[in-house]
C-alpha cells in the first residue's frame, strides 16, 4: 500500500514540475521508499514489542492462562494471579472463528480458543452454557426471594 501511495504522490509532483530529471528523481524516491519503509517499521514495531517484553509491570502477562467455567463464575488463572469473576458480571459471549469471547460488564473479555478447550463442555456449546448462567444469576439477582 504504501509503494502505491509513494508512485501516486511522485505522480502528481511530475505533473507539477514538468522536468525529466524531477521525474526520475521523484520516481526514485518513490521506489527507495518503498523498500526501505517496510523495513523501518518492522524495525519500530520489534522495538516497541521488545519494550513491553522488558517492562516490569507485564512481566506476568504471559505465560499459560486456564479459563475455569463453573456455576458460580468464570475463574481465571495466570502466572499474574487468580482473577474471579461472578455470572452477573457477565454481559454476554460470542463466537470469531475457533475462538470464543466472553464479554465482563468492566469491558474486558475472556478469550478461549477452540484447540486449547478441554472439558466436558464441547466448543459449540460454551456460547449456550455461559449465556445461561449468566442469564441465571440475572435473575437471581433480580428475584433474591425465590
């Protein structure tokens, strides 16, 4: 995409400056810009990964993550620590290929993919599975006396 953007802008500064020298120097720019440009950002995204790797405060974000589902909520265990969080506090889940997002009401979402489901519950079934317990706990939380 951006090789396009490089020809099109020595384009319309050949129709500007009407020069066979401005042409081809315009032109070469475009073409050493091209190959260069794609470079320089593979570089600053490395960097800028590299970065977040060596920062302290996300040193426990990666590692093996286990997303347990059970009647009371979703449990979520991570070399960071154990994260709980209760079915009404569930907003909703849904499907993106093989992997399924379960949506908290803080806005952040549970990620399970389909190779690393195990359980008794297959992959289809955990949109229907959540959904009803969360549905649920809605309605306990409504209806406390029943």
């Amino acid at each position: 995409m951006s090789t396009l953007l490089y020809l099109i802008a020595a384009f319309i500064l050949t129709l500007f400056i009407q020069s066979r020298v401005a042409a081809v120097a315009a032109f070469g720019v475009a073409i050493i810009a091209s190959f260069t440009t794609p470079r320089w950002f593979d570089r600053r995204v490395k960097k800028a990964f590299k970065t977040h790797l060596d920062n302290a405060a996300f040193s426990g974000s990666y590692g093996p993550h286990q997303l347990t589902l059970s009647d009371v909520g979703i449990r979520e265990t991570s070399p960071a620590g154990e994260l709980f969080v209760k079915w009404p506090f569930v907003t909703g889940a849904s499907r993106e290929g093989d992997h399924i997002f379960i949506q908290m009401a803080n806005g952040h979402a549970a990620v399970l993919e389909r190779e690393s489901c195990v359980g008794p519950i297959s992959f289809e079934n955990i949109i229907p599975f959540v959904g009803h317990l969360a549905d649920q706990a809605k309605l306990a939380k409504a209806n406390p006396n029943e």
